[in-house]
C-alpha cells in the first residue's frame, strides 16, 4: 500500500513537470501574447488522469495550474483571474480521470474501440471543462479587446482558437500513444 501511495507521487511529480515543460519548450505554438497556445502540454495530465482516476488528474493539473504562476509563464492581471485560469482551468483537465475505470477495464477485457472511445470522452471533457474556465475568466476580465465586439464573443474566438486545435492534438496523440502501448494504462485507478 506505501509502495503505491509513493508510485501515485513520483508519477503525478513527473507527470506535472513535463506539462510544464511541454508548455515552456518551442514545441508549443504560442498564438497569443496573453496567454493560449497549440501544445502537447495537456497530455501528461491525461496520463496520470487515465492512469489514477479522477484524484491523480486534479492534483496534476493543479499542480502544473501553479507551478505556471511560480515560474512566472503565468499571464496574471488580477488574483481572481489568475485563480480561475490557473488554478481552476488547469485542474479540471484531470476531470478527465472519469473515465479511468472504464478505460482500464475494457483494455483488461481487450476491447480496444471501448477504451480508445473512453480516451477520447475523458480529453474532451478535461479540454472542455479547461475552455469553459478560460472562457469566464476572459469574459469578466478581459471583456472585448475589440472595439464594438461583445466580451463574449471576443472570449469564445480567443479561447477556442488555440482549446480547439489543442484538443484534436492530444486526442490524436493520446490515441495513438495508448493504442500502441494499452497496458500502460493499467495502475491504479
């Protein structure tokens, strides 16, 4: 059981800081000077998510939410905001850990198209819930950065266009990493 509990550490540990530094290398294509970008940066927390469940996923997005405001990659304007996109939208990808039962038992089972389906729900619903929150923070915070434009709009178009494209990469990717490797999903959880 002790054994466990420390896997569960060092995995959410490791996990975390490559998020962060999937975020921070040039891999991430960086398309607003505020903040948003197209990475791989969310897929380690899906790792940890599908492989710990729901407990695993929330810590390592938190994690991942603070350790951008530590390393001042954080875009911060007032306490509240940096709150909500950082603390609250980074560790909602974990929600994603939902899944992870299911996603264990159907690769137990070998029933590949049933876990590959769950894979793609739990990243959908861990980029969602991290768009919903972005999407409020820009609506209260930012308002419209163009004259004449209503503040929600101007959220919805500045969040989904890098949450979007950010989405379809670590589906396709987390797709293909697990169905290469399904055991690898195999823990805890």
């Amino acid at each position: 059981m002790r054994s466990k509990r420390i896997l569960f550490l060092v995995e959410v540990s490791i996990f975390t800081a490559l998020a962060l530094l999937l975020d921070i290398l040039p891999l991430s294509f960086k398309i607003w000077a505020q903040g948003g970008s197209i990475s791989f940066a969310m897929i380690p927390i899906f790792i940890v998510a599908f492989r710990w469940g729901l407990k695993g996923g929330l810590l390592s997005g938190f994690l991942w939410g603070l350790l951008q405001v530590a390393t001042g990659t954080a875009y911060i304007l007032t306490p509240l905001q940096g709150f909500i996109d950082y603390a609250v939208a980074f560790t909602v990808i974990g929600c994603a850990g939902i899944f992870a039962k299911q996603i264990q038992q159907a690769v137990k089972a070998g029933e590949t198209n049933k876990y590959l389906t769950y894979i793609t729900l739990g990243v959908f619903v861990g980029s969602t819930l991290r768009f919903f929150a972005h999407y409020i923070a820009g609506i209260v915070f930012f308002g419209s950065a163009v004259e004449g434009q209503p503040a929600w709009l101007y959220s919805l178009l500045y969040n989904g266009s890098y949450m979007l494209p950010s989405f379809i990469l670590c589906t396709v990717a987390v797709f293909f990493l697990f169905h290469k490797q399904p055991r690898t999903l195999l823990n805890a959880a």
